[in-house]
C-alpha cells in the first residue's frame, strides 16, 4: 500500500496512507502521542506500580518502531530493569521507508539502535542491549496466541473506522488471555463501544486524558 512522509505537530515524521486517509501516528505529534499514551500511561505506570525487575511487553501493530525505540531509551535510563519486547506486524514498513524518519535525530540519540530495531531477524529473539531483548513477529494478530505472557500491551492497531475487525470482542479476549493478572492495556482510543467491550471481557478500564489532540484514551488492568 503507497506510504507519504507526513510532518506531525511536534516535528516528528510519521506515515500516511492515502488510501484509508489513514496514519501510523497522530497528527498533532507522533513522539508526543506515543510517549503519553504508551510510555506514560503504560510502560512508566506499570512500573511504579509494579515496581518488576523485568517487564514483558506486546505491542500489537509493530510499525514504525517508535513504541519500541521509546521503550528502549526509558528502560535504559531505569537501573537493573529488563525488557523483552514482542512486536507482531502483518505488513511490516520497508527499510527504505523507515529511513525516511526522524525519530532519531527528534530525540537526538543515536540512529543506529533504531536502524537494528528493523534489521534485525523476525521469528527470533534479538539482544538490542544486554537489557532489551526485541522479538518481531510477522503474523495477523488474530493468529497469535500468548497464555499469561505478558505484563503489558500497547495496543496500537490502525483506528476502528479503517479495521473495525481488530477492535471486537475476540481479538481483545485474545489480549485479556495474553496478560498476566494485574497485567495493563493502553490504547489510544476512547470510543464508547471499545471502552464497553474491554469491561464486558474483564478489564477493569479507565478513561484518562488523552494526548494531543484526543480529548481521552483508555487503560485496561487485568484485575484477578
């Protein structure tokens, strides 16, 4: 599907494909987005509540990386934590696209960790640090299947009115089944019928303040 370099709000470039009039990130700022929804309301959340040596996280919709390189420079700055990171990508972003954006020179780190995030093996486990342990798989997310694996998921799919399909009740029995208990989702979405869903399943969800340009998002816990 054609990818166009789009410019955000916050200076970084992200992804826009015409065709569903869709993006990887918002528009109002994809590090921006990415680090209130992911990091701070997921990652640093669990952390200080959990206070874990290592953390085991999902991220449905692998992309661009940038959930990823984020979650990276956080668990570095945080002594003696672990990570080992699985990112499932049906259609994953050609190299020569990824080259393209400016997350790096945004963050002013490095462009070569983000670089290895891409090139290195799918199916396997890879050591990015002796700290941060990435698993990249190609497959459709209804394929996968994760039994109490996870402490956390970053639920970054594309939107509801471009895959409603990803956003009903299996795929998010799916993610319920994956998390350990006390286990968090977060989602950049706020929709009604998303909120009821994760609450009809399990989730014991609230609505917080959403990033830039959304007025709200959602975080569910796996309360048992």
């Amino acid at each position: 599907m054609k990818k166009e370099l789009l410019h955000t709000d916050d200076g970084s470039i992200t992804l826009h494909l015409p065709k569903w009039n869709e993006q990887y990130h918002s528009k109002h700022g994809a590090i921006q987005e990415a680090m209130h929804v992911f990091i701070k309301h997921g990652l640093q959340y669990f952390y200080n509540k959990e206070k874990p040596s290592t953390i085991s996280v999902l991220e449905i919709g692998f992309g661009t990386g940038l959930n990823a390189l984020l979650t990276y420079l956080i668990a570095k700055e945080i002594s003696e934590l672990h990570v080992n990171y699985t990112g499932l990508e049906a259609y994953p972003v050609a190299i020569k696209e990824i080259e393209k954006l400016n997350f790096s020179e945004q963050l002013e780190i490095d462009k070569s960790i983000y670089t290895k995030l891409h090139t290195c093996a799918w199916e396997k486990k890879e050591a990015i640090s002796n700290r941060f342990n990435l698993k990249k798989l190609n497959i459709r997310f209804e394929e996968f299947i994760g039994l109490g694996d996870f402490d956390l998921i970053y639920f970054d799919a594309f939107g509801p009115r471009v895959q409603p399909e990803l956003w009903k009740a299996p795929i998010f029995e799916q993610m319920f089944a994956a998390l350990k208990p006390n286990g968090v989702l977060v989602t950049y979405s706020a929709k009604g019928e998303v909120r009821r869903t994760l609450q009809k399943i399990g989730f014991t969800v609230e609505r917080l303040p959403g990033p830039p340009g959304k007025r709200e998002m959602l975080r569910g816990v796996k309360k048992i």
